[in-house]
C-alpha cells in the first residue's frame, strides 16, 4: 500500500510538519513495519524543497491539472503544476514498482486529496488532488485517511490481511 509520508510522521508537509493520524498512523506503522506500507511525499518526488508555500489548484481539480486545463500555484503566485505532475508520475511509479493496489493519501491536498467529502464536514475537504487523480487514473484504489478503519483496521483483516494475505 502507497501511502502519504506525512501520515507517518514525516515532515514532508508544505510546512516542514507530520501530520499523523489518532487513528491511522500506529495501524500504518504496524503494515510499515511489516514492509507493507511504502511512504511517498509526492511534492517533494516533484522537486519542491520542504517547507515550502502552500499550494491550491486554481480552475479544477486534480484531473483537470494532469489533463492541462487547470494549473497548481503556490500562495507566492508561482506556477508549480509541473512539480505536482512529476511527483504524482514518480508516485505512480513507485506504486507500481512496489505492486501497490491501494493508496492512502493525505485529505485535503491538492497533490494527495482524495476527493471524497467527509461525514462530519460535508462539501469540506473534498479534494481530488493531482496525485490521486493519476493513482486512480491507473487503477489503484485511493482512500484518504479519515477512510482508514474502512480500509486498514476492517478490511484486510477481514480478508485475511497481512504477510500472508498482502493487501498492496
């Protein structure tokens, strides 16, 4: 499973912090640990330096940024849409390289947002970011880390998951 570093405790983030989970980050340190989890920062994959001026995408979504018809500028004005496309492509390759099938990715960002609006905040936080729109694109399953229990803590376990039962 490919998931955003700064979930981990990587200070990945645009503003050189983690940003764990309650929920998410000691059951994705588990499967780490267990060498089923691979942590990608797809911005700094991209070349941007840590910290760095927040992002937005401005007349889209993450799709419409890899299909060029809207671009990501930092709070500074400059252009970093070609960052964010090559972060998601090493992001895929790294998914791929590792034979991931699921991804999850940091909400709320507009590299790894997963577009998908959350219960207690509805029409909040729904972001399809550039790197999930490519991961999805090519057919990983992309969930963001407030759909963790869905995925980690029930899912696999379910179906077996695990070294045995490899959920990637």
């Amino acid at each position: 499973m490919l998931c955003s570093a700064c979930l981990l405790g990587v200070r990945c983030r645009y503003d050189g912090r983690a940003k764990t989970h309650p929920v998410a980050t000691p059951e994705l340190e588990r499967l780490l640990r267990l060498g089923l989890v691979v942590p990608v920062c797809p911005e700094q994959l991209g070349g941007l330096p840590t910290p760095r001026p927040p992002a937005r995408i401005v007349g889209g979504d993450g799709q419409d940024v890899v299909l060029g018809r809207a671009r990501v500028v930092s709070e500074d004005g400059r252009d970093v849409t070609s960052q964010f496309v090559r972060g998601a492509e090493e992001a895929l390759a790294v998914a791929r390289a590792a034979g991931c099938r699921e991804a999850v990715l940091k909400s709320d960002s507009p590299s790894c947002g997963a577009g998908r609006d959350r219960p207690e905040a509805p029409g909040e936080g729904a972001i399809l970011g550039v790197t999930a729109a490519v991961l999805r694109e090519h057919g990983i399953r992309v969930l963001d880390e407030h759909a963790i229990g869905d995925s980690l803590c029930g899912g696999w376990r379910k179906r077996g998951g695990g070294p045995a039962g490899d959920p990637r």
